[in-house]
C-alpha cells in the first residue's frame, strides 16, 4: 500500500472513531439530534464462532440510548424522582455483516420520529473501516410506576427534535397456530436475566429466540447473514416465571412465540428470517 493509501485509510479510522466516551453526533439526515459512541466486543459478548452474538447489538443500542438520555439530563434520578422509565415495545435489528470478538465498533443512534405514546430509535453499527454490520429500529414507550404507558412529556419533544411518524409501531403477526410438530422449549427467568428495573432485559429475549431456532434443528437460520430479526413485546417476564418457546418455519422464516403456560399469556412474538423479508 502506498504512503498515499495509508493516510487515507488513517484518515477514514480516524472519523469513524468516536471514542468510548462518546459524543453528540448527528447519525441520521434530516434529524437534530444523535449521540455515538465506541464498543469494543469483549470475550463474553462473543459465541463459540468468535463472532458478536446478536444480543449484543440490543444491548449496545439500548445503552448508547441512556447514554444519550444521560448526556442530555435525563438520567436514572431524573426518570426515579418521576416514577416514569422507557421500555422497549418492538425492534427490528438487520444483521448485514460479521463482528469478530476484539473488534470495536461505531454505535450511533438517534430519535428519528415519534407518535402520541411512543418514539422510535435508529441504531447503526459499524466497523472501523465504515462497513454497516448491523441497523436496529427500536419502538420505544414510557411507563409508570403502575406499568402503564403515558404519553411522551414535551421535554422531550425540545431535547431530541424529531418528526411525528405516520408510520405504525412494529409489530409481528404470527401465522396460524403452530404445527403439531412445532419445537417447544422450556425456560425460567433467572435472577441475571433481570436489569436494574427489575425486569427481564430486552436482549435476553432474543437469546432466548435464538435458542428456541437452534433446539428445532436450524442453527444456520439464528446466525445466517444478512439476516433480519422482528420482535414484538407483548407482555413482560416476571422474576422466576416459567416460560415454553415454541418455534416453527414458515414463509421462508422462523417464527417463535414466547408464552407464559401458567396463563396463557404470550408474551413475545418473533420472527427470524432473510433480511428485507
């Protein structure tokens, strides 16, 4: 490679690195608002393959936006002294590219549109010499200390400028009941599947999911790229519930729903399959 070649390509890793600190940053066109950051893949974050398990691109883009929440005031005492936490609703992650272990990536994200009750996130990842790896559209909605959704405060409205989305918040709609030969899992909420709200973490979920695809026999289909990942959240998960995963292929997918047996309460519905699908 020639002198000329290596400055440039410093030049392109040297504004493509945002740093671990982060930064306000303005990822989306059009959009006034944005935050980046570096992470670097840790060994744990990494399955056998040597490659970034999928739940931790959720876990990174839910991060980066507290990290933003923070950077702007709002922060865990601000959300504590008002009883009022963001939970995710829905998310659609496309996974467009392989991430080694030890690799750090440039997560950005920002508030792209909202509606009455609810505002959307855009998450991207990227590799250090610019390569997409990963975009996640995330659903997000506030909710009290009763668990009820309230409307979005006007402060936020001034602090993230976005634009009110005519679009619907994402949603999965299963096929018909399961076949009989449907794989079921059974799962129980662990103590370290809780987050600092006491609920089951958004990205614990998709471990499950995957899991739920492995055990029916399709590895390949968890970890296929490109690949597209919908998940709605339909009910949460209490400390020590016992769960049944049931997954099923259809449509060139596989679809798995999440229930709660002790009432019938489904509580995720998901879809995996090929990416723009």
């Amino acid at each position: 490679m020639s002198a000329g070649a290596d400055s440039a390509a410093g030049e392109l890793q040297a504004a493509l690195d945002p740093g671990l600190a982060g930064a306000q940053d303005r990822p989306v066109d059009g959009v006034d608002n944005g935050f980046v950051a570096g992470y670097r893949v840790r060994f744990d974050e990494a399955g056998a393959d040597g490659l970034m398990r999928t739940s931790a691109l959720l876990r990174y883009a839910q991060d980066i936006a507290w990290r933003h929440s923070e950077d702007l005031g709002f922060d865990r005492s601000w959300y504590t002294e008002r009883g009022w936490w963001w939970v995710v609703r829905s998310v659609e992650l496309e996974v467009l590219a392989p991430v080694p272990m030890g690799r750090t990536l440039r997560v950005s994200t920002a508030v792209v549109g909202h509606r009455r009750i609810w505002a959307r996130r855009r998450g991207e990842f990227r590799l250090a010499e610019g390569t997409l790896a990963a975009v996640a559209s995330t659903d997000w909605v506030i909710v009290d200390e009763g668990g009820r959704i309230i409307r979005i405060p006007g402060d936020f409205g001034h602090a993230f400028p976005n634009v009110e989305l005519a679009a619907d918040i994402i949603r999965v709609a299963l096929p018909p009941e399961p076949p009989d030969g449907a794989t079921r899992l059974a799962i129980r909420v662990r103590p370290q599947n809780l987050d600092p709200m006491g609920h089951v973490n958004n990205a614990v979920y998709l471990d499950w999911l995957e899991e739920a695809v492995i055990e029916a026999g399709a590895p390949a289909a968890a970890t296929a790229i490109p690949r597209r990942v919908a998940i709605e959240y339909a009910a949460s998960a209490e400390p020590g519930d016992a769960l049944e995963a049931t997954a099923w292929p259809a449509d060139r997918s596989w679809w798995v729903r999440l229930a709660r047996p002790a009432d019938g309460a489904t509580v995720i519905r998901a879809r995996i399959g090929p990416s723009g699908g």
